[in-house]
C-alpha cells in the first residue's frame, strides 16, 4: 500500500513539473503571474491588497506593494505583467493614477491621472502604450497614453460612449463599444482615431469584443437573440463588417470571449450552471467542441488570462470566504491551485503576448 502511495504521489509530481516546464517554453519563457491579493492584510482594517508576483518555475511568490506608502491598491487596481518593461502596470486608488512598478528597480511611476471609473486598460502588443476609459465631460472615451512619456490623447473624440477597447493584434488598429446608435454596438477604428466604424446593428447588447490572432475576426457576446434580458450569445463578425456568424448559444449569460493565441479555441465565461456559479468555458474552432474546464469546481471563475501561446489558462475562482488563483494545462487537462491559503487572491496576469478577458 505504501508502495502504491509513494508511487501515485511520484506521478503528481513528474506531471506538475511538466506542466511547469511546459509553461515557461513559449513567450520568451517568462513563467511569471502577477495578482492581487489581501493574504498580508488580514489583520488590518480597510479594503486594501497587495500586488505579488509568482515564479511558476519556482512556485516563489513576492509581496510587489506592500511597504509602497505612496500607493493604494484595491480588489480593481487590474495589475498587468509587461515582460517587454520588466514592470507591472496597475491603477492606484489613492491619487487614482496608473502606476508602472519596475521589477528590477523597485522604482514606482506615475504614468497618468484617471478618474476613478477608469477600471479598464488594456496593454499594446509591442507593450509601450495603454488603452483606458476615460470620461470627457458627459461621456466616456478612449483614451491612449505612452509609458514612456506620460503622455495621453483622446481617442475616440466623439459626442457618444465608447468603452472596452483592445488593440488588434498587430497594434493597427482598436475595436471597442459604442453607443451611437442608441444601444451598445461593436466599432472598430484606426490607432489614430479615424475611420471609425460600426460593425453591429442596434438589435442588441453588444459586448466584450475581442480580435482573432490573425487580426480577421472579432468574437463578442450580445443579448440580440436571448429569450430572456439575462441571456447573452456569442457571435463572429469579420473586421470589415462581412460573415456576422452566431458563434455560441446557451440559456444562461455567455461573456468575455477571447480567442487563444494559437487560434485553436474560443475561452469564454458562463453562468450556466445557474445561482452564482459562474465557468469558464472552451470551443474548439476547428472541431466545435465544447469543454467545460471548471466544473469539477464549485465556486464562482471568471478574470482569466491565456498564456504560453495558448496552453495553459490562470482563472480567479471565487468563494463566499477566499478565492484562489488556478491554473489550468489545456493539453493535459489538468488543474492546479497555485496560491492556496487564506485571503482573496484575485485578477491574475501571465506575461507577454498573453490573452486578458474584459
């Protein structure tokens, strides 16, 4: 019996390492995960987390905020790994500014002041500029700002509200929602802000969109065709308007797609299973097969991050009392908890070239 034991346990323990091996062998071999996380504050008053960084070749974690007096991190400051920079980016509450954090350094930097609903950025491809929303006078734009300098421009500069925006992949050009029409629609533009276009009708709630590998496609979730308000699909349309294709349907609110950077599958959120679970989801693009990923877990998974060319997947699962950072080995199809232990470990970011849901 102990034999039998040592022997299960012996498995465990070559797959992990696999998988770890695995993680590290494509974009540039950075294996790290940024995220937040309270586990260091529990015992003080206040809604306050730190940043930390973790070495999944090492499985060492780094407390990156917690001596920082000068910033304020909250469960929405959104860190984002910069493998380019070696930095993280995240919003601090305090002077509501993005803040770039050298690793090396240890310097702090203010990049820019943002309002307070500024909760949503988005990196470049070649990781030198940020997309984040921000309000001018009584609507919200797009708004551009260099790392480097400081320096931000609107965007979008129009007279509607415009948010959840994304570079496509080679950096040309954004897409993003829109309510011109009168309802939120799917637009795309040019990095300079012209050419702006409507994609959608204003049959619908058109969210969350996100580009394909390629640059060809735009997978988002709209409420267009559900039975219910509280029913979202997922549908494709190409970026020049043409082949508006349902991509996915089921009774329950399907949201946050995003294509894998290998473009082999689609991963979205769901909360099919009813009450407040919520699961992350796979479509197979070339086969059409669905794969649950997260039903073996029975807490709530959404704020998920693709990585090593589209072969691993870190998640947020979310309890009443804590939640744990996972990851998941789409080729193995196995799934580990990389942070467990007290606190609420939250929003986590693999490094460069990987995939951010909304």
């Amino acid at each position: 019996m102990k034999r039998r034991s040592l022997v299960g346990i012996t498995g465990v323990l070559l797959s992990l390492i696999f998988v770890l091996q695995e993680v590290g062998a494509a974009g540039g071999g950075d294996t790290r995960v940024v995220f937040l996380s309270n586990r260091d504050r529990l015992e003080r008053p206040g809604r306050e987390f730190d940043i930390f960084l973790l070495d999944l070749a090492s499985s060492k974690s780094e407390n990156l905020t917690l001596q920082l007096k000068a910033v304020v991190v909250r469960s929405n400051s959104q860190p984002r790994l910069i493998t380019r920079r070696n930095s993280v980016v995240f919003l601090s509450f305090n002077e509501r500014a993005l803040i770039e954090l050298n690793l090396g350094t240890k310097q702090v930097t203010k990049i820019t002041d943002v309002a307070y609903e500024a909760t949503s950025y988005t990196v470049s491809p070649d990781g030198n500029t940020l997309l984040y929303i921000e309000r001018g006078d009584s609507t919200r734009q797009v708004f551009e700002v260099d790392l480097a300098s400081g320096v931000s421009r609107n965007v979008t500069r129009n007279c509607y509200n415009n948010f959840e925006a994304s570079y496509s992949p080679d950096g040309k050009r954004i897409v993003y929602v829109c309510d011109k029409d009168g309802s939120n629609s799917i637009a795309v533009m040019n990095r300079d802000g012209n050419e702006q276009t409507i994609l959608t009708n204003r049959f619908g709630d058109d969210r969350y969109p996100h580009w394909s590998p390629d640059g060809k496609k735009i997978v988002f979730s709209s409420s267009r065709s559900g039975a219910t308000d509280a029913e979202y699909h997922l549908y494709t349309i190409d970026a020049n308007g043409k082949n508006f294709k349902l991509f996915y349907q089921s009774k329950a609110y399907n949201s946050s797609p995003v294509f894998s950077p290998d473009n082999k599958y689609v991963a979205f959120v769901s909360n099919g299973r009813g009450g407040m679970h919520k699961d992350i989801i796979l479509k197979e693009l070339a086969s059409g097969l669905v794969k649950p990923i997260t039903f073996e877990l029975n807490d709530a998974n959404g704020k998920f991050a693709i990585g090593d060319g589209g072969k691993v997947i870190v998640f947020e699962n979310s309890g009443p009392i804590d939640s744990e950072i996972m990851l998941y080995d789409v080729r193995l199809k196995k799934m580990k908890n990389l942070t467990s232990g007290k606190g609420r470990d939250l929003a986590p970011s693999l490094g460069e070239g990987h995939q951010v849901s909304q």
